[in-house]
C-alpha cells in the first residue's frame, strides 16, 4: 500500500514511546531473577501482546483495548491477537505477534499480515462500519510484536542483526513499514515492532470531495488490490463515489 501523506506524524513517535515502555516492562521483570520460560527459553506470545496493551493505556484516557477480537473469514472465524481504539487521537491498531526461532514463524507472521489487509479492505469497500465502529472516522494501522533468543540459530542472530532489513520482508501487496524497533531486553533475549499503516482518514476526506474524471482504476472493488500502486485511500473514495452516484 502506498503510504499516505496525511498520517498522523505524532504515531510513530507514540508507539516508538509505547515500545520503549513495553521493553522496560519485561526488563524490570527479567532482572527481578524471575525467569518465566522453558529449558527451551520460550515465552508464550500472550504475553507480548498484554504488556503492549498496557504499555498504550499509560499514553491516554479513552483508550479500549481488547485481545483475541473475532473477524469474520467467510464462513470461518479469524482472531486478532490484540486491538486498540484511541478515541482521543482517533486511530485504531490491530496487533499480531509471534515467537521468532525459525524462518516458517517469520513467514507466518507475513500471513497474518498479508490476511488481515486483505480483510480491512474488504470491510472498508463494502460497509465500512466495524465492532460498533465508523472506519472512516479513524486512522488505521498494523502492529506486528516479536520477540527473538538471538542464539537459538544462524538464523534467529541474522534477524536480530539486520532486523530492519528483515521488518520490509514482511510487507506484502498491501502494506509499507514506515517504523520498526528492536531493543535487547534481557542476556540474548529481544523484542521486537513494525508499524505500519492502513487508513488515513484526513486524506480520505480530501479525497471524497476532490471532483474527478469519470474514468477511474477503482470502478471496480477488486481493483483496491492495487492500492499499493495508487494509494488506497483515493481507489476507496472513487469506489464509494461510484456507490452513492448508482
């Protein structure tokens, strides 16, 4: 996805702050002595997305966190790992998280990204309305949380080494990272985010009262699969212009 231009700048700066925090979260844990994994050295990935959740919560009054959200796939249901609603800031965050050991949690981390886009604009083409929500009224992005024991493999130290590099593997068709992070929190133990975003609301309402020529690459829904060329936002206003012309 073509990144907008209109993104809140202040974001990325507040889930770096919210990091920050989350990472201390675990440090002052870890050098308590407590050590809450197995001989393995796994830590469940609940736990990434429970401490990020409250991590947000310190930065903001009306703020609604919610874990394992249900979505509808069709005739299945999907479950995000974690979601936020900033009411004072009007955006809105799915989070997915994931243990890094090897390449095959890595690529299934780029799934769930690849999938939870493909939902958004599903539901952003089609009524728009969400849990209760308006999407059109929010800015909305995607978080992945990771975390990593840098000496499990070659594998796991070359993405705690390059993890910037390896943050852009997971953008698909749909999405662009526009920030990631990776802290050290405890011996060979990190943590790890990408940000990325999905909806910019301000550019969309620009875009709803920008007077076009007919001709549009988005007469069609299914062309919203290009956005990344285009840019998302313009593609969903020509879509519901089309929509409250017919």
């Amino acid at each position: 996805m073509k990144m907008s231009l209109n993104l809140r700048p202040q974001t990325e700066q507040l889930i770096s702050n919210v990091f920050a925090s989350y990472c201390q979260s675990y440090k002052e844990t870890l050098a308590s002595g407590f050590a809450p994994w197995t001989s393995r050295r796994t830590i469940h990935e609940s736990n990434q997305v429970h401490r990020f959740l409250n991590a947000y919560r310190k930065n903001g009054k009306n703020i609604i966190t919610w874990t394992e959200l249900p979505i509808p796939m069709g005739k299945d249901t999907a479950h995000i790992d974690g979601f936020i609603i900033d009411e004072d800031r009007k955006c809105i965050y799915f989070i997915e998280a994931k243990r890094f050991s090897r390449p095959s949690q890595f690529d299934s981390l780029k799934e769930d990204v690849h999938r939870l886009y493909k939902i958004a604009h599903d539901i952003y083409v089609n009524d728009q309305h969400f849990k209760g929500l308006d999407l059109l009224e929010y800015d909305s992005f995607l978080i992945t949380l990771a975390d990593i024991w840098e000496n499990k493999s070659n594998w796991t130290q070359a993405v705690v080494e390059n993890w910037r590099k390896h943050s852009w593997d997971l953008e698909c068709i749909y999405s662009v990272t526009i920030a990631s992070e990776i802290q050290n929190i405890f011996e060979d133990y990190n943590l790890i985010y990408t940000l990325m975003p999905i909806f910019d609301a301000t550019e969309y309402k620009k875009e709803v009262e920008i007077e076009r020529h007919e001709f549009s690459p988005a007469a069609n829904p299914s062309i919203l699969v290009y956005a990344d060329e285009v840019g998302f936002e313009p593609l969903l206003a020509a879509v519901n212009k089309k929509k409250h012309k017919g």
